[in-house]
C-alpha cells in the first residue's frame, strides 16, 4: 500500500522487531510453566514434544500460504482483510467483529493472569498488595506502551523476550550438561509413546501455545518492507516458538524421567519447571523463573494489546465501526484511539470482576483466555481457507503454496478449534455453565456481524464497497481507500 493513500502508520518495524512482538504474544515461558506440566499430566506423557513438532509443521502449512498472501496485501487488518478478499465481505465482518472480541478477551485474561502471578511472587518477598494493584499497574504500563509508536513497544520486549527465553535456555542447557543423551530421549519421538494417553488433549494445549503467531500481517503497514519482512516474520516466528516448546519439554522429560512424567507433573503443575531449576542449577534460577513468569505475562499482554488495536484501528477507518476509532496520533504514528478504548475496555472489565469478589485466576483469566484463544484458532482455519479463495482464479497461483499447504493448514486448525469446543471445560478449568457458553458467544457475534454487512449492503452501500477494496497492481495487491471522511461525516 502507497504511504500517499494511507498516512499516518508509519514503517518504522524490521523483521526481528515483528519477531518480536509476535513471539512476545505467545508467552512462552508462561506457556512452558503452566501449559506444558498440563499436557504431560492430562494429556499423552512423554509424547508432548513430538506433538509441539507436529503443531509446528500444520502452523508453517498455514504459514506457506498466509506467506504467500502477505507477499501481496499489505494492510493492518489481518483476518478481517484477508477474509474479504478470499472469502467475501460478510465473512470479513464477522471475523473482524470476532477478532476484535477475542483479542480483547485475551488480553484482559491477561491483565488477571498478571495480577495472580505478581501477588504470589511479591508476597513470596514480603510486598503484600491485593491482585487488583498489580493488574492495574500492568494495564497503566501498557496503556503508555500501546498509546505510543509501536517501535517503543518492540524495544521493551526486546528485553523481556531476552530474559525469558534465555533463563529457560540456561535450564536446558544444565540439564543436558548433567544427563548428557539422557536428557533427550528418543522414547519421546516413539509411537508407543506419543499415541499413548490423551494426545488429542495435547494437541489442543499445543496449538492454544502459538496464538498470536499469525499477527505478523497486523503490522504490514508499519513494516519497512512488508513483502518481506512479514512473510519472514511469520516463518521465524513459528519455527522459534515450535523448536522453543519441542526442545524444553523434550528436556524436561529427560530431567524427570520418561515414566514418570505424567505423575511427577501432576504433583507439581506449575512448579515444575520452577524446581527444575532449583534442582539442576540453583534455587536462584527457581526464584528468577518465578519473577520472569510475571513479565512474560506482561510481554504477552502488551504484544496482544497491539493486536487487537490494530484491528480496531482498521475497522474504525473503514467505518465498520465508530470512523474515530481509525485516528492515528500525529506524533506517534499510533492507533492512540483504539489503544484508550481497549485500556479503559479492560479496567472495565477487570474493575468488575474485582467488585464482584472474583477469582483473578479461575474466573477472569481462565474464562477470557478460553474464549479468547477459542476464537482466534477458528479465525486461523478461515483465514487458511481464504487463502485458497484468493488465489483460485488468480494467475500466480501454486498447487503447493496457494493450494495443498493452506489446505493442511485448514485442516490442523479446524481439528484443533473442535478439540477446544470438546475440551473447554478443561481448558477454563471449571464447571461453570456461563464460562463453559462462552462459545456461543463467539457465533452470536460472527453471526451479528454477517447481518450487519449485509445491512450495510443494503443501507450504506458506499461504506460496504469501501470495505478492503483492492485492485492488481504490478503483480501485487494494493488496497484502495477513499479520502479520510471529514469529522462531521464520521456519524453517518
């Protein structure tokens, strides 16, 4: 996309930056510590790490052809782009409307998350405050981050992503110079040993440990070359965190012991790796982890924060919601709009729940988390499947890249979409019927925002053609916009 025809963001983000922020969302030492001992206890034991690998091929399948589209729309809209031009504009509604819920429902369980974990580390040091101040200071530190370039942003997880993937790396690498080939162990990789147990559970906490991986295009517009620089973002940002899970947990296994996995992670859960690293290094690298835990949950929330105002941020300028929400600050080049509304949208939230004498943990997190991670799995099977739409007629269409890659893709991501529905219960870790219909909500949404387009279509048909309306340029595509609308058209 010209600068000419869409100013304000402005290109300030490399591929390592993108890396960054995307690899940040996924949080991968809170993955590791509270989603690995969950699989190794409910799920196929030993056999985890073959399943992060497994995770990791369908993602680069979907990757393949995610690539290939990227290398040709460049927008700050993601799904919702990408679904109108591979599979229609009332598709591209709803999954806008959906990724705008689930985003935002991510990132305020994250807020709790953080709130929950900080109070049990500070308390641990003697700083006793209530989860509520803590989870407030997380949302005042983002809400500056988020209000700002995106580059600050990427230079504060630059450090936090630095020091959680390099303590795990010490853990790993002690391990290993203390078991030697021990500590990996080809019983992990045998077939007698990953189809054992719950593997379909397995894949479900896999797959839910690389969301936020396709948010790479969400910053196609701020990216120096985006042809480039997003497509290389995604692949190496799937690949970290697939070798990153496969590698820890395969460590893990050979530090406690291949048959006795299942058990000794069901008596641990989320002290495992904490005291692996009190028993293999030093109880120092346990009370470091345990700090680090805090921040990678505030390095996740931050990175979801910027998603999810991307996407706000984009349907605001394409007035599928409120036209002010696609204001770019002057001086920061930033979605500053759409990042107030989420900040004041999450203590809002949080603020409820708070008053309401709530669990931060077992009602906010697990609830928003479940529903949050939920939708965005179902967003990236379409989004495969709007690959394949786009370039079916399309003359630079590949039976692998465009077509058989995006298909696998698909089909990974659907499974795992099922397999959260089946286990969501699980997944929030509770028997609440309200928490456990959060689903529903997901479809009420889609389904509202199918019906809101075609009402646009036939009410407003002038915004409905603006939405993500796009021509072929010089072998690429490049959105086409209509002039800013003048503030007193915005109500219209």
């Amino acid at each position: 996309m010209s600068k000419e025809k869409t100013p304000g963001l402005r290109g300030v983000l490399t591929t390592p930056k993108i890396v960054l922020l995307v690899v940040a969302a996924a949080a991968p030492l809170a993955a590791v510590v509270g989603t690995v001992p969950l699989a190794f206890t409910l799920g196929n034991g030993a056999g985890v790490p073959a399943v992060f690998v497994f995770a990791g091929i369908v993602l680069l399948c979907f990757s393949v052809g995610y690539a290939a589209m990227s290398r040709r729309v460049v927008n700050a809209g993601g799904f919702y782009t990408y679904f109108s031009l591979g599979i229609g504009k009332p598709p591209a509604v709803a999954g806008g409307l959906v990724a705008v819920l689930s985003y935002n429902a991510a990132s305020i369980g994250l807020a709790g998350t953080f709130g929950y974990f900080t109070k049990l580390t500070a308390d641990a040091y003697g700083l006793v405050l209530p989860w509520e101040a803590w989870s407030a200071l997380a949302i005042a530190v983002v809400a500056v981050l988020g209000y700002r370039q995106i580059d600050v942003s990427a230079k504060v997880l630059a450090v936090l992503m630095v020091a959680e993937i390099g303590v795990l790396a010490i853990l790993d690498v002690f391990i290993i110079g203390h078991k030697g080939v021990q500590a990996l162990p080809l019983t992990a990789f045998q077939p007698s040993t990953v189809f054992t147990g719950a593997i379909g559970v397995t894949m479900m906490f896999a797959f839910m440990s690389f969301i936020g991986f396709e948010s790479a295009s969400l910053y196609g517009e701020e990216a120096k070359d985006p042809r480039k620089t997003v497509p290389r973002a995604t692949y190496a940002s799937v690949v970290v965190i697939a070798a990153f899970y496969a590698l820890t947990s395969w460590v893990a296994v050979g530090g406690i012991g291949a048959d006795q996995v299942p058990q000794v992670a069901g008596e641990q859960l989320g002290g495992l790796f904490l005291t692996l690293g009190s028993d293999y290094v030093s109880p120092v690298l346990g009370s470091v982890m345990q700090v680090l835990l805090c921040t990678s949950t505030l390095a996740a929330l931050l990175a979801l924060h910027n998603a999810t105002n991307r996407y706000t941020f984009v349907l605001g300028r394409e007035r599928v919601l409120p036209g002010w929400l696609g204001g770019v600050h002057a001086k920061h080049a930033s979605p500053h709009r759409a990042s107030i509304v989420q900040s004041v949208l999450t203590v809002v939230v949080v603020g409820a729940f708070a008053a309401g004498g709530l669990d931060p943990y077992t009602n906010l997190a697990t609830s928003l988390l479940g529903v949050g991670t939920l939708g965005i799995v179902v967003l990236q099977a379409f989004a495969a499947v709007s690959v394949i739409g786009f370039f079916r007629k399309r003359p630079d269409g590949h039976w692998w890249r465009t077509k058989l890659a995006p298909a696998l893709g698909a089909l990974g991501l659907g499974a795992s979409a099922v397999l959260l529905v089946t286990n969501f219960p699980l997944l929030t870790g509770t028997d609440s019927a309200v928490v456990n219909s959060l689903p529903w909500l997901l479809l009420a949404v889609a389904v509202a925002g199918v019906g809101y387009a075609l009402w646009l279509k036939a009410n407003r048909p002038e915004r409905y053609a603006g939405i993500a309306v796009a021509e072929v340029r010089s072998g690429h595509l490049e959105l086409v916009r209509e002039p800013e609308p003048k503030p007193g058209e915005l109500a219209a």
